[in-house]
C-alpha cells in the first residue's frame, strides 16, 4: 500500500530502464539509455555490457529530467542516464541479435531477463507492417521500437520458462500466440520452429498480414470465445497485452477457454497491468495513491477507455484498460491454473504471470 507519507519510495517494485538509442561509427557502438541507480559501487562487469562484454567506457548516472518527471514518486530518479560504449565491436549482431545488459547482483535470478534488451539487425528485418498497423499494436509507429520491443519481450520470455521449466520457447511442439497482432513478437520465433506457431487475433487486417508475410500459422479470432481451435491443441500460450484490456466477465471467459485450448501440463504466459503499470502512468500524487489503493482493495480495475482498434475490430466498448492486482490473480487465475510465478515489470511496464495447467 501506498500513502502520500511514505512518498518519495527509495525504489520501485520493479526498477524501469531503457535503451533510448544505439549508434555505430564503423566498429564503435555506442549505447545511450537510463536505468534507475541502486548502489554507489559499480560492478566488476560494468555498469552495463554489450553482448556479454565489458564497455570501454561508460558515463552514469547523467541527468534525465525527463525521466524524472514521469518517475517522480521514485527517489532520486532524475539521476540515471547513460552512455556506455566500445571501441571495436566486430559482430554486433551475433545470430542476428545485440544484447545490452544492465548488470544487477539484486535481481532475482527467475527475473534477470528484465535486465536485458535486445536490438534485432534491421537488415534482417526489411519486410515490415505499416504505420498504422504497428500502432494498433505498440501506440506508437517507431518502427525501431516495434523491432526491439517485439525481440525483448520474445528473449525476456524465453528466459523465464527456462528459468522456471527448463525448456526454450521453441521447443515447445505447438505454440500460440494470443493477440498475435503484426507479428511484434511472432517474427522473432526461429524460422527453423515456426511450423509449431499458431497465431490469432480479434483484428483481422494485421492477421492478414501475418499471413502473407510471417512463416506460422494465423488466423482470424473473435472477441468472445470459443477461439477456432481443438481442446488441449497447445503446449504454451503466450498473451502480451490482452488481459490488459478485458473487464471481469470477459476476462473469465477467456481463462477458461485458454484452459480449454491447453493441454494438461501446458504453460501459459500472460501480462498484466500492475503497480510498475502505475509507476508507469504519470498520475498526479493524489490520483496514484487513490488508484494504488484501489487495485489494491478491488483486485481488477478498469482505468478507461481505449481506440486503438477502433474501425479494425468489432469489441463493442469491451476494449479497456485494465489493472490487476497479484492477489486478484492469485485467487482468480488460480482457479483456472497453477500460478507458477508473478514477474514484475518483467515487459516493460507489464507484470508477466506464469501458469501451468493442472
């Protein structure tokens, strides 16, 4: 529970970080973000590292007031930018993929993910969705970040369930992406395994698109159940920003057609809005004590409305924004699956919740 009294918090639930910006001059790269600063000694690695290596240099923490400003219930939270950067950095792209990582021995090791972000090589990835179909998915039309986004949230993924099953995303035998919208996270699959992905989506135009240009599966869904696949049909179930956005009645409807669609065993991995969501929403100190409390006190709050799919899908006003709290999810999604772990601000500003079906 948060009061006025206990503001500013010493840190957040989960602390935030970003890579605004990576930037290369032949074989120099250079990094620039912020990241909240917990500890005044810095790590045998660095601060921060690119692809598994020690920067260079590194300057941190900077001034960023403009994080500040959207952080302001968090401590000293103007004070965390940074430029780390390395000299002769000859394959950036490993198969594919840079990774920055900021390094912290105080992240539990099933949350560790959440310290890396991936940067994709954009010329692997010129066949992209339009403008207006990555908003509908992201808010936003950078096609930089609908790159990065989409490769993060499939590695951050990845890690948890080896973390928590031992097993790889793409190891899975049949695999569906819920909400698959335009492929963010779906084009990041191995091509070698995306014959065991299926995707669906309530809007149909960027299904379309999936499907002329994605290797998988995709097919068209609706907003209320039943989806148009057989009983226990997947393996793994993975949902970004769906439950986000469905109020109680509809939500329940759809725990218990994920439970219909999943085999026994199954894991399924979905996102919530949670307090690092809050921290996330810029509320004047009054309205984030008074929402803070109520999630807390009704456990699934819908905060408003949203158009973003508005003219691409029938939802009828049921598309919302949404709030969980853990304890709604503990007593509400546990009735449907076992609840194997509550991640924090694990994608972005989203909780991730694992489950297993019973």
């Amino acid at each position: 529970m948060t009061d006025r009294e206990s503001l500013p918090l010493a840190r957040l639930r989960a602390e935030p970080w970003y890579v605004d910006r990576v930037t290369f001059d032949g074989a120099h790269v250079r990094a620039e973000g912020w990241s909240m600063r917990v500890g005044a000694r810095e790590p045998d690695e660095g601060w921060f590292t690119i692809n598994g290596r020690r920067c260079d240099r590194i300057a941190y923490p900077l001034r960023r007031d403009d994080v500040g400003a959207v952080f302001w219930q968090r401590r000293d939270a103007a004070n965390c930018g940074f430029v780390a950067e390395i000299d002769a950095l000859d394959d950036p792209y490993p198969d594919g993929m840079m990774e920055i990582r900021r390094v912290r021995a105080d992240t539990p090791r099933v949350e560790r993910g959440r310290d890396s972000w991936f940067v994709p090589d954009t010329a692997r990835h010129t066949d992209l969705p339009g403008d207006d179909r990555r908003f509908r998915v992201i808010g936003d039309r950078d096609a930089r970040g609908f790159l990065v986004s989409g490769a993060t949230d499939y590695r951050r993924l990845d890690r948890a369930l080896v973390e928590l099953t031992g097993r790889r995303m793409h190891e899975h035998a049949r695999a569906l992406d819920w909400g698959v919208g335009c492929g963010r996270v779906a084009r990041h699959v191995p091509r070698s395994s995306a014959q065991a992905l299926t995707g669906c989506d309530i809007d149909h135009d960027n299904v379309a698109w999936c499907r002329d240009h994605l290797p998988g599966t995709f097919v068209a869904s609706t907003l209320v159940p039943p989806l148009p696949f057989d009983d226990d049909a997947f393996d793994l179930v993975y949902g970004i920003s769906v439950f986000t956005h469905l109020r109680e009645p509809m939500q329940l409807r759809w725990l218990a057609e994920l439970a219909r669609v999943a085999q026994r065993g199954a894991i399924l991995m979905m996102t919530t809005h949670a307090r690092t969501a809050i921290d996330f929403s810029r509320l004047a100190p009054d309205a984030y004590t008074q929402t803070c409390a109520r999630v807390e006190r009704d456990g699934i709050v819908v905060s408003g409305s949203n158009a973003q799919l508005d003219g691409h899908a029938d939802h009828g006003g049921e598309y919302v924004n949404v709030y969980h709290s853990d304890d709604y999810v503990r007593r509400t999604w546990g009735c449907y699956f076992e609840i194997l772990a509550i991640l924090p601000g694990y994608i972005l500003h989203h909780d991730l919740v694992v489950m297993r079906k019973r």
